[in-house]
C-alpha cells in the first residue's frame, strides 16, 4: 500500500477511536464536574498529572522503542516481549506504591486520598496497555489500538455516569477507571498474542541490560514531556490549591479535540517515517507536506476558541469553572505550537536524533517551570497558561534547529499566512459584533475566516494535490514534482 493511503487510513481509525472516546471522556469530566464542583474536578487534574509524571517510569520508554524497532525488525518482536514484561511488572508496581505514598503523606480527606490512589492504578494499567499494542502499531495495524484507546474511555464514561446518577461518591464514581483499563489490557493482551504469533516472528537473544539502557532516551523523552505538560498542574496545585488548578484543567479540556486529531495523525505517519529515514529527501517532503496540513487544521480551530472562550466554558461547564474563560483564550495558540512540536519531535526520533530532542525537551520543561513558577504567584492560572505557550514557542525554536542541521527542515510558516490573516480578520469581526445572539455571530465569524482564507491564499493548490494523493493513494505529484510514495 502505497505511504499516503496508508497514512489515510491509519489517522482515519486512530481518530475515529480517539474522538469517539475522547467525547466519551469529556462528557465523564463535564458531569464530574458538574456533580462535585470546581474543587473535586482540581484534585482529580491533580491526580491525573502526578499519574502522567510517574507512568513513564512504568514502561520505561519501552513501548515507542518497540514501535521503532518492530517497525525495522518485526522478526524480533518476541524476544522484544519476553525481556520488557517483567521489567514493566514490578516497575508498575513501584509507580502505584509511590502514587499511594503520595495520597497518604497529603494533608487532605479520605475522599480525597482514595482518588489519587485510584487514577494512579488507571494510568499504571494504561501503561501496561501501550506496551501490548507496540506490534500492532509497528505495522501499521491500528484497528487493535484504536478499539482499545476509544472503548476503554466510553467504559468508564457508562460507568462512572451510572455511579454519580445513583448518588455514588466521586472516588466510587472512579473506580470506573482502573476498572475499564484492567480490562483493556485483557484486550490488549490478547491482541498481542495473534501478533507474535505471525510467521514472520522468530526468537533471538536479547541482552536485557542492553535493551532497557537504548530505551532510556526514551524514558527521557516520555518523562519530560510528561513533566512538561502536567508538571505545571501539580505545581499551580501547591502554589494556588485545587480551585485554580480545576479552572485551568476546565480551559485545557477544551483544547483536547484539536490535540487529539493533530496526535493520531501524527502517530500515523511515525512508522511512514522511520521507514524513509535513509530517503532523507521522501522524508524531509512528507514531513513538510504533513505540518502544513497541520496548520492549516489547527490555527482557525484556535483561533475560534480563542473567540468563543467565555461562551464555551459558559455553556459546557454551567458556571461552575467561572474564571476559566481568559485561560482559555490564552492557551488557545498552545494548540497550535504544540502540533508542530510534536510533529518534528516525531521527525528527531524516525532519525534517530532523541538524544538531542530529549535535551531541547529538558531546556523547554526548565524554562518553563521558571517561567510557571513566578507567573502562578503573580497571575493563577493565568500566569501558568502563558509560560506553557512561551516554553512551547521554545522547544519549536529548538527542533527547528536541530532539523535544520539535519537538513530536514522547510520552511512552512509563510505558506500559513493567509490563515493567520483569515484568523484575524474572523477575531475583529468578534469583537466588533459583541452584542449578537451566539448562532448569529458564530455564523458571522466562521464565513468571515472561510472568506478571508480563499481571498489571501490560505490554502494552495499542492495541499488539495496531496490530500487526492492520500484518498486516492496513487502517488500523483505534488508541488513539489514528486511523489512521497513506496510500495
């Protein structure tokens, strides 16, 4: 199957699976929210960061290791399997302990105690989970991950839904948690046994020292991403307690769907290219074609968030994350810069360059954990929000270096100006409408930005070509003259 086509269809079911499933859980949060207040939904964000901070040390960077290195050699998917499962076993085990540590050293209610040990197991199993469906994704066959990832969070949206109908407490509510990802795992499990069975998988010896320490780079990319995009969380948690932290969790909620669409497609494309990593120019040109799509998805989506802030924290949380409003407004272009981000983060390691990502990484999570620290004492939530967009700024400027060195970078932020100009052009019309009825205005400001795009140029002719190239799968040329195909 030809790369395009195979790209298509992969994004395709991962974001079926993750929409699905990630309306499934927005819902779980908005009746959470609703049912228990500001302050449950605080501590529950609270939990779910620490969880995130500490699962990578649950896998130990072994699952994206085996994506890459299945994608290369599926023939070692076995011997892979049998020197990483016992490792994750008990490296699982000490992640909970330490999330359970955590919950009973906290000054806090019972209540309170049981949630943070509760989403500590869930992100445990979770982990567990992207382990088993590493050889799937390795070959690009995504249907397993994507019926894991979306059904186990419509699971515990019923079930947590059925607890609060019933007048369930929020830690009984939560159970639903561990519940359903236990049993993804089942799943998951069951679905890796049909992989390593396949007769193109043959044992051979695996040095676990040797394993686990190529997979330590990993781990180093994984824990600072983790530390970088909930470390904040826990940090306005301690500084400003659970109120602040539930109005910034409320507005980073609503960034989720565009982060969403931009994360399945770029989990897509990786196996595409890793395998073009000694195509420098097939994969410097799909590379290049894929962030630009990116672009053009994610800037007018943030740009109408950023426009409509008050009015979707009004409408979706009830009034009860008031406050949430200008932080949403403000990490609003994090949507924006954190696609292009992953998208060359993505691109460093198919190369083989994590080592250096993983130190711009680590520059971008200090940077921003001084920026954070000072702008929480002086703005809340607020003052969080506009370090996470500024470190963010950061690291892109950083990959961008680091390709470039490479010689796998293009420049694609002046082909984005006619968005960027339709998105302003949509924001003067907002603010100069204040007093129209929502639907009215919506309207207004979404034809605005359609208009404004087709006059400046926002979309250009090779975009359409290479969108027939993926739904058509035929590998006809581009702008460029070529073809990112291969059979």
């Amino acid at each position: 199957m030809r790369v395009e086509r195979r790209i298509f269809r992969n994004t395709a079911i991962l974001a079926i699976g993750e929409i699905v499933g990630q309306l499934a859980n927005f819902a779980f949060v908005v009746l959470l929210t609703r049912r228990f207040g500001v302050e449950i939904l605080g501590w529950y964000s609270f939990a779910m960061a620490l969880g995130t901070v500490l699962s990578p040390f649950v896998s130990l960077g072994g699952s994206t290791y085996l994506t890459r290195e299945l994608a290369r050699e599926p023939a070692s998917a076995s011997a892979l399997f049998a020197a990483f499962r016992p490792v994750q076993l008990s490296s699982g085990l000490l992640v909970w302990l330490v999330m359970a540590l955590t919950a009973l050293a906290a000054n806090v209610d019972t209540a309170v105690r049981l949630v943070i040990v509760i989403v500590g197991a869930y992100h445990v199993l979770l982990r567990m989970v992207a382990l088993y469906l590493a050889p799937s994704a390795a070959r690009e066959r995504m249907v397993g991950t994507a019926v894991v990832g979306g059904g186990h969070r419509i699971l515990v949206a019923a079930l947590a839904a059925t607890a609060i109908v019933l007048g369930f407490s929020a830690p009984v509510a939560l159970l639903a948690m561990p519940v359903s990802a236990f049993l993804s795992l089942v799943a998951a499990w069951a679905y890796a046994r049909r992989e390593l069975r396949a007769p193109s998988t043959v044992p051979c010896a695996v040095n676990r020292t040797a394993l686990m320490r190529a997979a330590l780079p990993f781990l180093g990319t994984a824990l600072l991403a983790a530390i970088y995009s909930r470390g904040g969380v826990l940090l306005l948690t301690g500084l400003r307690g659970e109120v602040a932290t539930g109005l910034y969790a409320a507005a980073d909620r609503l960034l989720v769907p565009i982060n969403v669409v931009t994360g399945t497609f770029i989990t897509a494309i990786f196996p595409a290219l890793t395998r073009f990593a000694s195509e420098p120019g097939h994969m410097r040109e799909l590379s290049k074609r894929c962030l630009r799509l990116i672009l053009l998805a994610t800037i007018p989506l943030a740009a109408l968030l950023a426009i409509f802030a008050a009015d979707l924290t009004s409408i979706i949380f009830g009034g009860r994350a008031d406050g949430a409003a200008p932080v949403l407004a403000m990490l609003a272009p994090l949507a924006v810069v954190r696609g292009v981000t992953s998208m060359w983060m993505g691109h460093c390691v198919a190369i083989g360059e994590e080592h250096r990502a993983a130190v711009a990484k680590a520059r971008a999570a200090v940077a921003f954990f001084v920026m954070a620290s000072s702008g929480i004492l002086a703005l809340g939530p607020m003052g969080l929000a506009i370090a996470a967009v500024l470190a963010e700024v950061l690291l892109a400027w950083q990959l961008r270096r680091l390709l470039a060195s490479q010689e796998q970078s293009d420049p694609v932020w002046p082909s984005t100006r006619g968005v960027i100009v339709a998105a302003a052009c949509a924001a003067m019309v907002a603010a100069c409408l204040p007093s129209l009825v929502l639907p009215v205005r919506a309207m207004l400001v979404i034809g605005t930005m359609a208009f404004a795009t087709a006059l400046f140029g926002g979309v250009h002719g090779h975009d359409l070509r290479f969108l027939v190239a993926i739904l058509r799968g035929d590998g006809r040329p581009g702008a460029t003259g070529s073809s990112v195909t291969r059979k």
